[in-house]
C-alpha cells in the first residue's frame, strides 16, 4: 500500500528513461519530462529544427561571427548549475532547446576589452531591463573561461543580499560571513578554471586556519582547500582574488551579476535587528575592492553587470550616478557660486558600458533564430522585424514578450 | 449749380468745357436750364450691370459660373463629387475676395461651383482655364493672381497649380521638412511630427552603379545605351526619401537582410519610447497601426506630444495624429489609411448617467415588493 510519501511524490508527469526500451519518438521538450511522440499529432508535436552553432570560444569570438547565436560552453553551465541562470535566460533555453546567446556588437567590444591592456578600473555594464546585460557578462565569462582565464563568476549576486541564504557573525570584528555561498562560488571557479588555476602558483606561503599552503603550490590547491574546509572558505576566497590579481602570468576575469547588490542594503538583521548594509558581510568586501577603485587587476578585468528587477536592492544615489539627469549649466552666477546648492552627483569609481536598444540587423537575427527554433511561426520579414522592434524599442526581452504573446 | 452738381458721385461725373452750342446759347443771354449747358455725362461705366444690385460682386460670381456650367455639358448626377467642403467658406470669400453673403447664398454657389467642377470640356485648354478659375475658390489652394472675372484667364496671369496644405491640423509639411498632423480623442489631444528615415545604403550602392556603368560604356555602342539608362534609374533610387522594406519572405535568406535595412524609425512620445509611455502592448499596437497598415512601418521616426485624458484616448489620439502626418506625406502610396478609416475622428464620448439610474444604461435591480 502507498505510504504518506508515495503519495506526496507526483506520478503525474514521470520523467521516460531513453534507451532500448523507448518505443517511438521522443521531445525533449522544455520540461523536464518527455513526451512519447508515437499517437501524437505531428501538427501540434514539432521537432524543433536541428541547427548547428557555433560554441562561444576563443576561436569564435571575432568579428566574422557578430550578429549569430552562439552556444553557451557547457563548462560554464555546469558551473552556474542547473536551473540558475541569470535572469531569464534559463526559461529562453529551455524554449530554444539549447543554451544559445546572440553575439552582439556591444559583445564584441567586451571581449576585446578582456583581451586589450588590463583596465585601470573596472567596468559596470547597465541598460534598461531586458536590454542584455546578464547575457552580456555570461557570454564574456564563457569568453574568458575558453582562453584560458581565471573567472571568478557570480551569476547573482542576489542570493548574498535577499537574506535566501544562512548568515552569521565572524569571530572578530562587526563582519558577517556565509560560508554556504563562499563555498558555491569555489566550487564554481574551481569547474570552470582548473587548469588556469593551476598554473598559477602562490608564490608565498598561505596561512589558512591550521593549515600552511606552501609558495609552490597552485591556486587550485587553495581553492580545493577552501572546498574541503568550508569554515575556511572566506580566506580562501580573500586569498585567491589577493594572488589572482596581483599575478600576471595568468588573467583574472571578476565578472558579478547584480552588482548593484554590492553598495546597498541587505534584508540582513544584525544583533541589534539593525539593517545591515552590504558592506558588512564578508563576502561583499572581498569584491568591493575591485569595484570602488581601491585595488586593481594587474592582469584582467573586473566587470559587473547591474540589474533593476530587485529594486530594493538598487541603491538610489548609484541608480542617480548610472542615470544622470541632463546637466543644464548655470546660467546665474549667484546660483552657481551659492555653496547650498547641490547638484547630482554623476562620478563613479569604475567605467559604464551601456547596452542600447537592438540593431536593425541584430533584431533581424533575432527573429530569424525564433523563427528556426520555431518560437515564431511566421515568415521573418524586414516589416515584420521592424514591427516587432519598433514595439518594443529594441529590447530584446519585449520583442521576446511581443512575439511569444497570444494578441 | 457746381453746388448742385458736385453732390453727385465724382465718379460717374466730371465737369467738362460747355460745348460751342452751349456758348452762343450763353452768350444770347437766353435763360437756359443749367443740365442743357454742361454735357453731364459718366465716362466711367459700371463693370458689370449687377452694378446697381445689393450684392454685385456674389451676382457676377454667380453668373460667371453658370455661365461656364450652360456652355458645357452636365455629367450625370454623382453625389459623391458634391461636396460642399472642398470649397472655401464664407469667411474666406469675405477676406479674400470682398464677396459677402449669407448661408443660403453660399449653398447655392457651392452647388454651381461642384457642378461647374464636375464638367466635362473637351478643349484641353478651356479645360485648363476653367480648372485654373475654379481653384481659386477651391479649399487648400494659394492663388497668385485673381483671375479674370469673364471666367477665363489671362495667360500673364495664371495661377500655378500648387496645392498648399495650410492645415498643420489636417497633415503638412513643415519647415523643417517634417509631416506634422494633430488628433484628438474624447479628451486627448495629440501633435505628431514624422520624418522619413534617409536610404543611406542605397545611396551608396547608387553611387557605385554609375561608375560601373561608365566602365561597360566603352566596350560596345548597345552597352553603352544600357549605361545611360542605368544612371538614371540609380539616380531616382538615390533622389527616394524613404526606405521601403521588402515584404517577400525567403526562407533562403532569412539570415541575411537587404543592404538597405541598417535602420529602424523609433517612436517617442513626450520624449519616452513607446513601450515606456505606453504600457501596455494594446495602446502601443493602437498608434502603430497606421503604420501597420500603409506597411511603413519602422521607416519613420515618429516624435509625438499628448496630453489631456487617459491612456487610450491618448493612444487613439496618437494614432489619428500619425494617420493624418502619414497620409499627408504620401497620399497615393498610403491611400490604405484612408481606405481603413484611420482619417476620421471618432466622436464617441463618455454618455452621461441618468437621474433614476446608477449608470448611464445600467438599472438598478428591480425588486419585486
């Protein structure tokens, strides 16, 4: 007879085994079940067309490839971790059947960026909801991890922030650690840049707890140390970026989602149910740095990536300095030369790379991949895109919503 | 007598020399009446003889045109070519011509004036001349000169057949050489301005076809034939303000759009893209639909200023107003608007509520006892 747990388990929707025994077609549709396809209707049931793309590598980041969709290296899936992408882009993959990303102009400028003369100072990318920026640091990261770079990826930076995750006082001072997102985060660069990580020694000896790392040994070995020991994992991590950016043998990629998280208030408590401000979990000050101009990247590139769904957790003087008002000077000299008068403040510690509206021939590619993906069934003609862009005003996630809507 | 004779309009009179049968007669020393001595005659005759009628000018008006209407054969009757809005009104005939009348006065003259336009002349030029006389009355034209009040015109002074929209209202094209229209909806109120996006790209491939063609010129006499037609088409394409986007699908080349699609009009209204002023997708399909349906969509960029009533007044407005701009700038190309019914204002407002009732239809609930 069925237990009070086999009846909470769902028998609804079971997911088929592949194999021999499989008898007929099968869709790997965007859930996670199978559909048999053997009595289906072949109206409604489409295969969706199997294209060849091109992976987003070393080799494929050029030029000759802007305005094509691009695959998603499963290395830095693997490492964000099924059902985690950034914003919405894991329930586009699922509808497209595969992890492909446009490679833009704006792209291409990043990467050539990651691969020019290391940055004084680091880069934010901003723009409007939906206008890509998530998908431009993913696509950047999956860039560096195929050169060969040390990327330390954070796809949110939420998850530091909501209060989502466990929190507790450090030992010494008015910090706060989490050891359970320091060690996702190890894990994930350890996936993704192993033998980057490798490569690089420390080049002085590393105090961790108890334990010694020796000069000789690799960074990787910090981070599988910082693995293994979870209550160890922050100076781990502190000791990684300390190495990583000072050394220049191999190049560092810091690349944060969310960004804005960084300088702004958490859904944290502290002892004296005060609300803690970012900058006092452990976590966050081991990027800020990097963020506020007070270190930098001897080789590489420190680039964040801000988002306005979550806007509690968009600082307003930031959101003010990302989105200055026009700046009309002062036409009376009492008014300019009167100390009380204060006007927007407009400078930032690091660069901000904005992500405009679509191209006319990105949206063209756009349509045309939704249209072989069989997300839009129409013919894909130049009226049809520039309805389509002239409605949502280049934004790629309204011309998903206009095209994917039932009117 | 001078007294006596200067009462009399100045114009009609003039004191002349007393004639040589005048002067024996005075120099007889005979009484005479003083009308036989002087000749008192007017050297200037009136025009016309609707001189002396109260309303001259409406009377030769009149029969100028009836004139032109008995000479020439009447069309069958065709209500929809009488239509008393092409012409000008009242008050334009009081400003511009000096003709005043009052309502009656003026039905009567648009109808001769629809059937005088409705005519059918076989002469080319009285045709012309007829049309020419014709549009200085006509609703939307600038006459030039006055032509002649015999119904014909003097070839020094033609009227140029230039149709000057005045109308910032209606659709015209402003200084700037932007399409400006307005619309109104229940309580709102739009101003459009439209402007073509340039061809850039075919500009540029133009520019490359004439050179091509100078280089074919010189290997055979029948090429070089084909080579002076071919700059001249590339010169038309070049001289077109717009860029027209293709409307055939081809799977083939569905990764790779025409040379020319390199960019997109946006659409701002009060400064905000649309998708931010209107949010919702109705509204924004709604002022986007004339250019749905003149297919022009996207070559355009569009600035409107709304203001006055809710979202979708402001949206309808919007759309009355590009609707109006984009047939302005076109008329045979987006003759769709019209045919859609995009031109007219829709008069529908919010009806009343009624004593008795919560609602302007609405009952309250009927209870038995």
């Amino acid at each position: 007879m069925f237990s009070v747990a086999d009846r909470t388990q769902s028998t609804a929707f079971t997911k088929k085994e592949g194999g021999s025994s499989g008898s007929g077609k099968k869709l790997r549709s965007g859930t996670a079940t199978s559909v048999n396809l053997l009595n289906a209707n072949p109206t409604y049931y489409i295969e969706p067309a199997r294209m060849q793309l091109a992976t987003l590598n070393a080799n494929t980041a050029n030029d000759s490839h802007v305005n094509k969709f691009m695959q998603i290296d499963d290395a830095l899936l693997q490492s964000i971790g099924k059902g985690h992408f950034p914003g919405t882009l894991g329930r586009d993959f699922k509808l497209f059947g595969r992890p492909a990303l446009l490679y833009r102009r704006i792209t291409q400028q990043l990467v050539d960026r990651l691969t020019g003369a290391p940055a004084q100072r680091a880069m934010v990318i901003d723009g409007k909801n939906g206008s890509g920026k998530s998908a431009e640091l993913m696509k950047l990261a999956a860039v560096a991890a195929a050169k060969g770079h040390i990327v330390v990826y954070a796809h949110s930076t939420l998850p530091w922030v909501n209060s989502s995750r466990p929190y507790a006082p450090a030992n010494e001072g008015s910090l706060f650690v989490q050891h359970e997102l320091t060690l996702e985060l190890l894990k994930s660069v350890l996936m993704l840049s192993k033998e980057a990580l490798a490569r690089v020694a420390l080049g002085r000896e590393v105090v961790l707890g108890k334990k010694t790392l020796t000069a000789e040994q690799t960074l990787a070995d910090l981070v599988s140390f910082g693995i293994h020991t979870p209550s160890l994992a922050h100076d781990a991590l502190d000791q990684l970026l300390a190495v990583a950016s000072a050394q220049t043998q191999v190049p560092l990629l810091v690349a944060l989602d969310n960004v804005n998280t960084l300088w702004c208030n958490t859904a944290y408590r502290d002892q004296q149910d005060a609300v803690l401000p970012a900058e006092r979990l452990r976590l966050v000050r081991a990027f800020l740095p990097f963020f506020d101009g007070s270190r930098a990247i001897s080789s590489g590139l420190a680039v964040g990536a801000t988002s306005y769904s979550e806007v509690r957790f968009m600082p307003r003087d930031l959101k003010e300095r990302l989105n200055p008002p026009p700046m009309v000077p002062l036409a009376n000299p009492d008014v300019a030369s009167d100390p009380k008068v204060t006007r927007p403040l407009t400078d930032v510690p690091f660069d901000v790379v904005k992500v405009d509206r679509m191209t006319a021939q990105e949206a063209w590619a756009l349509m045309a991949f939704y249209h072989k993906t069989n997300v839009v069934s129409m013919p894909v003609t130049e009226s049809l895109v520039a309805q389509k862009w002239v409605v949502a005003d280049g934004n790629p996630r309204q011309i998903f919503g206009s095209v994917t809507s039932y009117f | 007598m001078l007294a006596r004779l200067t009462t009399r309009p100045l114009a009609l009179l003039q004191m002349r020399q007393p004639t040589a049968s005048a002067m024996r007669l005075l120099s007889t020393h005979q009484a005479v009446s003083p009308f036989d001595t002087l000749d008192i005659r007017p050297i200037q005759r009136p025009d016309t003889a609707a001189y002396f009628m109260p309303k001259p000018k409406y009377a030769d008006l009149l029969s100028a045109i009836t004139t032109i209407i008995q000479q020439h054969k009447l069309p069958e009757h065709n209500k929809s070519n009488f239509k008393r809005g092409k012409w000008i009104g009242r008050k334009v005939f009081d400003s511009q011509h000096a003709i005043k009348m009052n309502a009656n006065e003026y039905i009567l003259l648009t109808e001769r004036l629809n059937q005088a336009d409705s005519l059918r002349i076989a002469d080319f030029e009285e045709r012309e001349t007829v049309g020419l006389y014709l549009n200085q009355f006509r609703r939307g034209y600038s006459h030039v000169e006055v032509v002649g009040m015999d119904g014909k015109a003097k070839e020094e002074d033609k009227v140029k057949k230039v149709k000057v929209n005045t109308s910032w209202k209606r659709g015209m094209l402003d200084h700037m050489g932007r399409w400006r229209a307005a619309g109104k909806r229940k309580e709102a109120i739009a101003c459009a301005w439209l402007v073509p996006i340039e061809a850039k790209a075919e500009a540029t491939e133009a520019k490359a076809e004439p050179t091509e063609a100078k280089a074919e010129a010189t290997e055979a006499n029948a090429e070089v034939t084909e080579a002076k037609a071919e700059p001249t088409e590339a010169k038309a394409e070049a001289d077109s303000e717009t860029v027209t986007f293709s409307e055939s699908a081809d799977f083939d080349s569905i990764d790779a759009p025409s040379p020319a699609f390199t960019s997109i009009g946006q659409v701002l209204v009060n400064g905000k893209p649309l998708p931010e002023y209107f949010v919702r997708p109705t509204d924004r399909e709604s002022v986007l639909f004339p250019f749905h349906v003149a297919n022009k969509t996207g070559q355009y960029n569009v600035f409107v200023r709304v203001r006055g009533g809710g979202h979708t007044g402001q949206a309808e407005a919007c759309q009355l107003a590009i609707a109006r701009a984009l047939y302005a700038a076109n008329r045979k190309q987006n003759a769709a608007i019209r045919t859609a019914g995009l031109l007219f204002t829709d008069g529908r407002r919010v009806e009343r509520k009624k004593t008795g009732k919560p609602k302007a239809r609405k009952s309250y609930t009927w209870v038995k006892r």
